[in-house]
C-alpha cells in the first residue's frame, strides 16, 4: 500500500556489496522519529517503520514520506536508518528525507556526510517528551 496522494514523498534506494562484489543479504529498517506523524489534511496518522529486504543483487528501493512534508505534524523530523545484517554488527543513523530532493541514494547520502549518528537528536527543537526510547541492536544505546 501506498501513501495517499498529494503526500510529498521520496524514493530512497540503496545497494550493498561484500568487499569481493557479491551482493549482501539483509534489510534496510527506516523508521520515523517522533514516532507519530500526522496529517489532519489527509486524516492520517503514520507509525512504526518499513524494512526493505535487499534484493538478490543487494539492492532496495522504498517510496516514503518526505521529513519536511507539509502538512505533516512535527514540520521537522528525521528518520532513524537501521542497516540489519545477518553476520555482521547492525548500523544505525539518522537522515533527513527533504521533499525538494524526490530521489536519495543512501550510500550517497552517507557518503556525502548528510547522515547523523544515532545517538544524535534528530530534531533538536522537539518538544521534551516526544523523543523516541526505542533502542536497536548495533545502535549504541541511543534514544
């Protein structure tokens, strides 16, 4: 299922190699923080996260809600990435999802510095009490 029209979204994909080429198995974990998101224009509330299993060539490709979508409540936020491998540690950070960019790889976005460590705020002005206390496995006991 889709998000309904009139949404700003952004197309996030990404692709994973082992250092010999080989595609990587796993799941790419993306979750919203705060952990609800609203819109009272499109009379929708979104929770919890979306995993995308890698593809047989490491690949993923995900349509998701833009972080500066309008109409949206809070106006900012960020999403929590979680990398999950079956042999190797898990990975997480946070990354902004702007709306004026339809399209975001992920290793690029990591690459181009646009990524912040999990233990980082992802919204520094939101209001106490509304940051998330989930904890994933390889995120460093962040918030």
């Amino acid at each position: 299922m889709s998000l309904p029209g009139g949404l700003q979204t952004v197309v996030v994909t990404g692709q994973y190699l082992t250092p010999d080429g080989e595609p990587r198995r796993g799941s790419v974990l993306i979750e919203p923080e705060p952990d609800a998101l609203t819109s009272a224009e499109h009379g929708l509330i979104v929770l919890g996260g979306t995993e995308a299993q890698l593809d047989d060539s490491g690949r993923f490709s995900l349509e998701l809600l833009a972080t500066d979508a309008a109409g949206v409540t809070p106006s900012s936020w960020a999403c929590r990435v979680t990398e999950r491998w079956p042999d190797a540690p898990d990975r997480s950070y946070f990354l902004e999802l702007p709306a004026d960019e339809p399209t975001v790889s992920l290793p690029e976005a990591a690459l181009a510095g646009r990524t912040r460590a999990a233990g980082d705020d992802p919204a520094g002005d939101r209001p106490a009490g509304t940051a998330s206390s989930r904890r994933h496995a390889g995120d460093g006991g962040g918030p």
